[in-house]
C-alpha cells in the first residue's frame, strides 16, 4: 500500500457502476451472510476485500484454519465470476485509501465484538464517513446482538440460566439469508494488481500433524456436517455429549468460529428438526442451549474486553499460582500420568480440537492440581485449537478455574480418575490416544499406577514409550488447593 499517495478526501458522488466493498474477517461463507446480502442488493459491483492486518491477526493453528476458510471462500467467489482480493497492512488505513482510489462510495462488513476490533471499526467508520462513503455495519456472528439482553435492573447478565431464559423469550433470531443468485463483481483494477498480497501457505504448528485429516474446510462440509448431527446424533445429545469415546456432539466449533456456518443457521435447522420431531424437543433445547453459551460468551467479553486476561473475580488476584515449567510442561504434552487429561492434551495437540468434557478435566486439573495459573492454559489452548475463539476460550477458562462471573467453584475440583471412569467408562477414548496403555484390561486403563510391575512394563514395552506415574498426588494436591482458596481475602 505504499505505493499510494496521501489522501485528499473528496466527497464521492454516487452511481450504480460504483462498487460496494464488502470487507471479510470471520465470516468466510456465502449463505446468510449479511454484509455479502446487503452489498449484494445495493445492486452495485462488488469488491470483496480481505485485510492481512498485524493488529487483529491470529497464531497457532486457528491461523491455519482461517487460512483455509478464507481460501475456500476465495474458491467460491471465483465459481461466481468473482474473487476475494487481500491486501496486507493497517486497515484503518488501506481501505479508506482504496475507497477513494476506486471511488467506492457503499462499504459492507458484519459486525465485531472484540474491543479492538470495535475500536478498528469506529475508526475505519468514521474516517469512510467523513470521505463521504456510507458504512453498512450488520450483525452475522451471534444469535442477537450482545447488547440486547439486559437484567430488569438495566445490568448485563451475570449468570447464564437468567440470560439464557431472557433469550428463549426473546425469540428466535433473525430468519437465515439465502446463497445469492447472482452476483455482480467489479474487476480488480490492472494498476492496483501489485497491490494484490498473496501469503503463504500458513503450515501447522509442530504436531499438529492431524488437523489437517481431521478438518475439511468449506461451507459444504459445515452444512453436511450439521445435518448429520441433527439427523443421527441429536436424539443421544443430552447424555452422548460428554462422552468424549463417542461421536455425541456436532464438532462444528471450528466451522461456527471460521464463519462456515452461521449461529442462526443452526438455531433454524435445530429449530426445523424440533418441529418435526416434537419428540426431539428436549434434546433440541440441550443443544441449542451450548450454541447459547457462545453468545452468552460473546456477552460477556463485549462487557469484560480483558477477560482473557484479568481474574473476573479480584479475589484470585491473590491465588499463589505455581510458576512449574516442568509441570505445565508435562500437561500441555499430554505426559501427567492421568490418562484422561494426557488422552485430552494429545488429541489437542495432534488434531486442534478436544472434547468439551476432556476440556474441562484437563482446565480443572492444570489450574487446581497443579496450581497453574488459567491464563497459562487459555494460552496454550488459544494457540493449538482450530475453533480457538477468544471469547469461549476466556470465558471457559475463567469457569473452569472459578474465576469467572459464572463459574464453578473452586472447590468443585474435577476428579481425572472419576471422570475418566464415568465417561469414558471403557477406555476407548484413552486408548485412542495413549497407545502405551492400550493393552490395558478395562479396569486398570484410569489407573495404570495400579497394574503391578509386569503388567505396566509390558504396556510400556509394546509400545515402545514409558507411560509417566502421576505427576501429583490427587488427594493432596486437592487438599492444598482448598486450604489456598481458603486463605484468599474473599470480596
Ligand atoms: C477450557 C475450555 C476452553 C474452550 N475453548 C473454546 C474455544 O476456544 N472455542 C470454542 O468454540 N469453544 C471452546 N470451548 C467450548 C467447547 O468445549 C467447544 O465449543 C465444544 O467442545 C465444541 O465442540 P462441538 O462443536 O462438537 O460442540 P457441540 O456440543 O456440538 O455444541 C455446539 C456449539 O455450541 C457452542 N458451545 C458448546 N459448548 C460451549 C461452551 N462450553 N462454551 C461456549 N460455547 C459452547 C460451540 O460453538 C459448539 O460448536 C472451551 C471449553 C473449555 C472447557
């Protein structure tokens, strides 16, 4: 963007020929797609444009992700006529520069909630504004606007089952947007074509070496994705979905986090199942009810922009966290001696995704066996999952370690041996992902310590890695980390 002058703003005079711009950021789909929509009718050309932008740019295997998402996307426009152009550099200042290079005089996106991403936007709107162009800001990521549900005191929502009731009377959200029929593209001018950046290709993290097997990335899949969960795996959600040895969930995270799929589109198609199969009902609202956490989590990070990094519970500004390198070390490499949260961190580290109930295991265990401090793990976490989102990763987080506004308590402490006998009662989950113990009878797989010398030597042997004993002692270490809470100044 060098290349481009200082800018004298010039009130831009309208015509039909003029493109629209529509910027792209997490929204990389087709169908019900607002920004897209309502560029689509202004019935003017369109430039999609997406911005490379150091200030809002990701890391870990998200990138990867969203670098996949944005190229299907691009893939799709280009089936259309078209194509979605990048640029690198500052937003703020490339699109007003190129609004009035290409007397762009209409400027589309779907909203942001992140602070700095509001705060790009109030900039970038203003400064558009001023140059005479008109800004369409709409709402695509979330089921409502996070500002809409309000206590009858005027407050934000603290607690979920509150908010949660307040939005099942709201309504359902806005009907979904079609593909669009037809689109008008503006060709990318000749002399702006050194403007054009093209990356390269993002490559995985170390290890990360499933993702790419685990994840096909397009809106097709997402769709696919959704309509097989809701045909087969709706009926078993409300107890399958926390057995991490089953496929009970819709494993859509990454799809909803890259804009494949769109929050209302899988409220109507849950909605449309629960109408014609009236017995689906409860399992409906099961599910439906995690897709509200996600709001729920965007609520709460629009009100609280430093929630991935600041207690939302002051008290724990005071917790003696343990500064263990070796420690975390040994959890993010799945190397605790506890099957299920090592099973949990492998999985992550391998494919870019875990399991919701080994989530919180493995959250429970890194902040209050081991005494880390959260913001260690949502690091860790933000880095090594595809669907990494900033505001479920925080707000998980924070619930997990009981320093959120609606949180577990802290005394709730996860034990890893109960959970892992309860839902993933014949190891098949653990075998999967720990193959030293796959010989393991059923009984001794969520306590390898306890198979005996020969046994365990055996297990160890095939496979050819010796499987850790227990980094801490659960009993202990539980008694200490209540004792710590314990001794907090409470507010
Ligand atoms: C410590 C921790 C960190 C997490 N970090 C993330 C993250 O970075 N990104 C992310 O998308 N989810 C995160 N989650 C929430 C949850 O684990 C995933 O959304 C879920 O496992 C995704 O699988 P699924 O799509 O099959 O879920 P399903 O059970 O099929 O749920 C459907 C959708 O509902 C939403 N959802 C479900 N559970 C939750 C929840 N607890 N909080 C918020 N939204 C939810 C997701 O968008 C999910 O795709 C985290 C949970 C924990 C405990």
């Amino acid at each position: 963007m060098s290349s481009f002058v200082k800018i004298v703003f010039m009130n831009i005079v309208s015509s039909p020929s003029q493109p629209a711009l529509v910027l792209l950021r997490d929204d990389f789909r087709i169908t019900d797609n607002p920004a897209l929509h309502a560029a689509i009718n202004s019935g003017k050309p369109l430039i999609c444009l997406y911005v490379h932008d150091a200030a809002t740019t990701t890391q870990g295997v998200v990138k990867w992700w969203l670098s996949k998402a944005r190229a299907t996307f691009a893939a799709t426009l280009q089936k259309m006529g078209g194509d979605l152009a990048e640029i690198s550099g500052p937003a703020t200042q490339i699109i007003p520069e190129l609004a009035e290079k290409l007397h762009i005089d209409s400027v589309f996106w779907n909203r942001r909630y992140d602070l700095s991403g509001r705060e790009q936007d109030t900039h970038l709107k203003s400064t558009l504004q001023d140059a005479g162009c008109t800004v369409h800001s709409l709402p695509g990521r979330l089921l409502h606007e996070p500002w809409v549900l309000r206590t009858g005191s005027d407050q934000p929502y603290k607690v979920f089952t509150p908010w949660w009731r307040a939005l099942q009377k709201l309504g359902a959200p806005g009907r979904s947007l079609p593909a669009p029929e037809k689109v008008t593209f503006f060709p990318w001018p000749d002399d702006l074509k050194n403007l054009i950046f093209k990356e390269s290709e993002i490559s995985l993290p170390e290890g990360a070496c499933d993702a790419e097997k685990e994840w096909l990335c397009s809106e097709e899949t997402a769709h696919e994705l959704l309509e097989t969960f809701l045909e087969t795996g709706l009926t078993h959600y409300s107890t399958d979905r926390d057995r991490p040895d089953k496929d009970g969930t819709s494993s859509l995270s990454p799809y909803l986090r890259a804009g494949l799929l769109s929050a209302r589109q899988v409220w109507h198609a849950t909605e449309a199942v629960m109408r014609q199969k009236p017995h689906l009902a409860d399992q409906g609202w099961t599910f439906l009810s995690e897709l509200g956490w996600r709001d729920f989590a965007w609520t709460q990070y629009f009100y609280y922009p430093d929630m991935a990094t600041k207690n939302l519970r002051s008290e724990f500004d005071h917790m003696p966290w343990r500064d263990d390198e070796t420690l975390f070390n040994a959890w993010k490499m799945g190397r605790t001696g506890y099957p299920l949260v090592d099973a949990g961190m492998r999985q992550l580290y391998a494919t870019g995704w875990m399991h919701n109930r080994v989530r919180m295991v493995t959250a429970s265990f890194l902040t209050k066996h081991l005494l880390t401090d959260w913001r260690k793990g949502e690091k860790w976490f933000r880095e090594r999952l595809a669907d990494a989102d900033p505001a479920q990763n925080a707000m998980n987080w924070q619930w997990c370690a009981g320093t959120g506004v609606d949180a577990s308590p802290w005394f709730r402490i996860f034990n890893p041996v109960g959970q892992s006998e309860k839902f993933d009662p014949s190891g098949e989950y653990i075998r999967q992902w720990v193959p030293e113990l796959r010989a393991l009878p059923d009984k001794l797989i969520h306590t390898p310590w306890q198979a005996g010398g020969d046994l365990l030597r055996h297990t160890a042997v095939t496979a050819g890695k010796r499987y850790p004993a227990p980094i801490v002692d659960l009993k202990t270490a539980r008694a200490h980390a209540l004792e710590l809470y314990k001794n907090l100044p409470q507010n």
